[in-house]
C-alpha cells in the first residue's frame, strides 16, 4: 500500500472502533499494557538493556540487580511522561516550547537536573549520522520557527505527528533525551487528534534511523511518514483485534 492507501485504512479503522462500546477497566487495561510495552521499546532505542520483564517490575517498585541507577529512573520517568501527555491531551492545547521542556524535564528527572528544560548551550554531533544540528545558539530560533511551523500546518494529523517528531529530534534542542521527548510528543499529537498513540519498537531501529537520516539530510520525510503510518495502522489493527475478542 502507498502513503494514501494506509492513511485511508488508518481512518477507516479509526470510525470503526469508535462504534465499539469499550468499558472503562477495558480501556485502563488496553493503556497500560501499551504505556509498559513503550517505556520498554523507546528506552530500548535508546540503549537501556532492561527487559520487558525487568521494566515492569521496576515500575511495581522493584531494584533489578547488576542494572544501573540512571536505567531505573529512564524507566520510571518515561512512564511519567506518559502519564503527563496524557493530561495534556485533554486540555487540547496546541503544541508549545513550554509543553515540550515539561516532558523534556521528566525524562531527565534525577539523571541530569541541571540540562533538563533547557535548551543545550553546547553544539552536538549524532554518532553515525551525516546530519548535522544546528549550532547551539540558533537553537531558540529554531525551536520558534518549528512551532511556528506546526500552527500553519494543514496535513493529515499522522503526517503532522510524524512531521513533528522528525523536525523537532533534527532540532536536537537537548544536551540528552531528544529521541524519547520527540517521541512523546508526536504520541501527544496523535492523541490530540483522535489516533492512538504508537510505539516504535526497538527491532524497527535502523528502518527508523535510516528514515530520520533522509528526512534531515535530503528534506525526503517520505520513508519516515510511511513508517509513523504503518505503526498507527497496526495500532488500530491490533486494536480492533482486542476488541472483538472480548
């Protein structure tokens, strides 16, 4: 399928699971198993070697031995993130710096209080990648043209989340957590507009670095657009699979 087939079939899925009477403990079940199997991937991206297993029993509260301090509170503080987009898609505001610094802070909550909220007043290189982030000064700049960017938009809201994660993570506006804060924010775009939130698993890693090298080196976001789409279409695949199961 191309790009406008699978967005086709995303928002025909979409209307037909809002058919569907879901109770409330359905619902709170749904998200929690999603909200664990995230925190897990995003932070696998990311180099933390805990378990899905490990993952969640660090969040019931449980020390994993031989595992490090700073993977405890990645594991912790993603799934706070979660919960603070969340609360943010209800009062359906539009995307802003402060909203951003605000997940940004919770990612790097005890692991690096001093960077966390502010913009990197240092400049960056990516390990094994061509492109290059802007200097550290242009940076506010930058971040005032990307939000300027998102309020003039009028694409499909999983091209405007999918848009969103990739110009914001080629910004790099962070010293450290730029992958998981621009992660979560296109999550909290999709559920603004209506779409489940989704989640890029850590097997799907090169497919979706590759995909962020076009879209920053050649301005190409057509494979990173395709991929956010495949993965919203499973999402509501899997869904509707759950669903019809109960």
């Amino acid at each position: 399928m191309n790009l406008e087939q699978i967005l086709n079939e995303i928002d025909d899925l979409k209307n037909l699971i809002a058919q569907f009477e879901i109770l409330e403990e359905e619902e709170k079940s749904f998200r929690q198993d999603f909200n664990l199997r995230y925190t897990y991937e995003s932070n696998a991206i990311e180099g933390n070697t805990l378990t899905l297993m490990e993952t969640k029993v660090v969040l019931e509260g449980v020390t994993i031995g031989g595992k490090s301090l700073r993977e405890h509170f990645e594991v912790i503080n993603h799934h706070d993130a979660i919960e603070f987009i969340e609360g943010l898609v209800g009062e359906k505001q539009p995307l802003n710096e402060y909203d951003i610094k605000s997940i940004h802070s919770l990612i790097l909550k005890g692991i690096d209080d001093n960077n966390a909220r502010t913009y990197r007043k240092c400049n960056v290189r990516i390990s094994g990648s061509e492109h290059i982030p802007p200097e550290h000064f242009e940076v506010p700049s930058k971040m005032q043209d990307f939000i300027q960017w998102y309020q003039t938009q009028d694409l499909h809201p999983i091209i405007k989340a999918s848009r969103t994660h990739a110009i914001l993570v080629g910004i790099h506006p962070f010293v450290d957590g730029n992958g998981r804060t621009s992660r979560l924010v296109m999550n909290l775009e999709l559920l603004k507009a209506g779409y489940p939130a989704i989640n890029i698993k850590n097997e799907s890693k090169f497919e979706y670095y590759n995909a962020l090298e076009l879209a920053h080196t050649k301005e190409d976001f057509s494979k990173f657009d395709v991929l956010v789409a495949r993965y919203s279409l499973s999402t509501l695949q899997e869904k509707k699979q759950r669903l019809v199961k109960i």
